[in-house]
C-alpha cells in the first residue's frame, strides 16, 4: 500500500514471528513516540479523519431535526453527467486507498512482507473464505436486526445503500466501492492498528475494544444504530484476527457485507422497502 527501513532500535535483534511483535520497552522512548506519532497520522489521512467528520455530521443532524425522520445516502451521485460521475467514483476508490498503500509500506522491513505480517494473502483459502462467509453471515443478520431497533427507536437514519443513477457500470462501480471499504477498514482498523498497539505493549482486549470504538465512530453519521452495530462487529472481528492472526477472512466477510447490501439496494431495494 518498498524501500527498506530501519531496523527500530530498542527492539530485539532477532526477527520476531510476523504475528507477534516486539512490544515497544520504556528503554526506548524515541521508537514509541515514533510508533505513536505514526499511528496518528496514518489515522488522521483516514479513518481518524473520517470519525471526526461523522461525529459533527452526527451534532449536525441532531440540530436540525430527528434523526428518525433524516435520511443518510451512500455511494451518492457525483455528478450529473454520467461518464464525469464515473470519472468521480473511480478516482474517490483509488485514493481512498491510498492509506492502505502508506500502511504497507510502513510495516515492510527486509525480509519479511507487509502483506505476509497482517495475513492479506490467500495463502489459506479455505480458512479465509470459510470463515469470511461465517463472519458475514452472522454479522448481516445481526446488522438488520440492530438496523431495525434503531429505526423504531428513533436513534438511527434511514440508509439508501446506493443512490447511484442506473447505468451500465453502477453495479460494477457498487461492487468496487463495497472492496474498497473492505480493504481500508480491516487493513487500518484491525491489521495495521493491532500491530502497532501490540508494539506500544498494548494488552489484546484493550486493543480490540479501542480497535470496535474506532469502527464505530466513523459510523455515527447513520446514527447511534449503526454505532453500536460496527462496535459489536468490531469486537467480533477483532476476537477472529487474534484467533488467527489474518485480515483476509475479515476483508472477504466486510466486503461480502457490502456488496449485499450496496448491490441488492440498487437491485431491489425500492422494490422491498430497504432504507424506509
């Protein structure tokens, strides 16, 4: 997301398991303002970012009516011409990934791979589609269910998963939206940020709770529904990440959990009444 770096000094001349690293001893102090400082502002080109905006949006809301009676729209239009707003959609994709590239580079050392560290391989298809197809056939029904009790209460917009015009490529385009969420939230959220907190000497259900509280914030946009929902999923998927040490079955399971949800609303959601 590769030129080499540093080794970091404080830190064990022995190259650790890539799922198990080094925690960050009070003997070097430079090395955990340097993991603390960078985890700030990979956080702040990203997800940090998007948190602080849905917590205004959030206030912003609320100041102007209930939000039972608002309406939050994903994948919006960018434009009103079609090939401009195709134009728009494929460049947001790309460099909302653009963090996701940052975060590679950064935990790449010599000899041992980003992508081998955080587990974003395929190198184990049958644990990683096994279990992405099981998080996400949980985690969906949970989700409607908590959608629901959000919306009877009053705490939770109304969602239109896709407010895309119909054109030849709105499915296509859905579906890269739908992987593009998939990658930067795991990868960020639970890879990069579980490495570089076990580093800092973090304990694992401090780490997975801060990890769930993050993927909740940049969700309050929706409502306080869509809070409670990500925190849960994230508690959930960061229990599977320590079980197995791999993004990828949680990259499957989020992107599956998206391009459900964002396709079978363009599909069919004015037909069936999704985001009433």
């Amino acid at each position: 997301m590769s030129t080499e770096l540093p080794k970091a000094s404080g830190l064990s001349s022995a190259t650790p398991p890539s799922t198990q690293p080094t925690a960050v001893t009070r003997s070097a102090p430079v090395q955990r303002r340097r993991i603390t400082a960078e985890i700030a502002i990979v956080l702040g080109l990203s997800l940090g970012q998007s948190a602080v905006y849905a917590v205004v949006n959030l206030l912003d809301k609320l100041s102007q009516a209930p939000l039972a009676a608002q309406t939050t729209r994903l994948n919006p239009v960018l434009d009103d011409r079609q090939y401009f707003d195709l134009t728009y959609q494929l460049l947001g994709i790309f460099f909302a990934l653009i963090p996701v590239f940052l975060v590679l580079f950064l935990l790449t050392e010599p000899g041992k791979s980003a992508f081998r560290t955080l587990g974003f391989t395929f190198t184990k298809p049958k644990v990683d589609f096994g279990l992405g197809f099981g998080l996400a056939a949980v985690i969906g029904a949970g989700t409607l269910g908590i959608y629901a009790a959000g919306r009877a209460l009053g705490i939770t917009t109304a969602i239109e998963p896709a407010a895309l015009d119909a054109y030849w490529w709105t499915v296509p385009v859905l579906i890269l939206s739908a992987l593009r969420h998939a990658v930067v939230e795991e990868v960020i959220v639970v890879g990069y940020l579980f490495h570089r907190l076990r580093q800092l000497g973090w304990s694992t259900p401090v780490i997975i709770v801060t990890s769930a509280l993050l993927r909740g914030s940049y969700h309050l946009y929706q409502g306080f529904g869509p809070f409670i929902g990500n925190f849960i999923m994230g508690l959930i998927f960061g229990y599977a990440y320590t079980r197995t040490r791999r993004v990828m079955p949680l990259v499957i399971a989020h992107a599956l959990l998206d391009i459900a949800g964002f396709v079978g609303f363009a599909l069919f959601g004015s037909a069936i009444g999704i985001g009433t």
